[in-house]
C-alpha cells in the first residue's frame, strides 16, 4: 500500500453527509423532524424544481419549531432516527422574548 493510499483511506471512510435543514416537529422526546430542501433541473425540461426530505435527528441541544440545524449522520438511534444534530446554524427568539420586545 503506498503512503497515499494509507492516509487517504481513514478520512473517506469518516466521511459522513451532512445537511442543513429546518426543524419542523419537536414533539418527541429527544427527537426533531428535520426538513431539508435541494433544488433539482427536471430531466427533460431543466426547470428547476424544489425537492424535500425529512429527517428524523436525535437532539440533545433542545431544538424549538423554526430553528435551522446542521445535521450529520450517525449510527442507527433506533427504527427510524439515523441522523444527530451538529449544531443550531440560527436560532429563533422564544415568544416570551418577543413579547419583551414590543412591549
């Protein structure tokens, strides 16, 4: 194996996808519904159509409705939980704030 081939192997094999979305379910518990959008040409007629995914993501930084996520995949959660959440990319104000700020 060339020294190449050695370094190169480790770093394509930690590489995980990532995808920045919108929560827009925080029912459960530890767990936010993820909405991610891409755009797309259509393949006969190249207009560009708007494509959604949804994501369920293990939370442990208590997400609200409305923040925007970075997420990362990760092991298997459970049945349906295969991603986590990286960071808040931006946040949205509590409505107690916003209630402080009109007033």
């Amino acid at each position: 194996m060339s020294e190449t081939q050695a370094t190169a192997a480790p770093n394509r094999r930690n590489r995980r996808k990532e995808e920045v979305g919108i929560v827009v379910s925080n029912r459960m518990t530890r767990s936010v519904v993820v909405e991610v959008e891409r755009l797309v040409p259509h393949p006969r007629y190249r207009r560009v159509l708007k494509r959604r995914a949804r994501f369920m993501a293990h939370d442990e930084k208590g997400c609200q409705i409305g923040d925007k996520v970075r997420i990362v995949e990760s092991r298997p959660m459970s049945a349906s939980k295969r991603w986590r959440i990286l960071e808040v990319v931006k946040g949205i104000k509590p409505v107690s704030e916003i209630k402080e700020d009109i007033l």
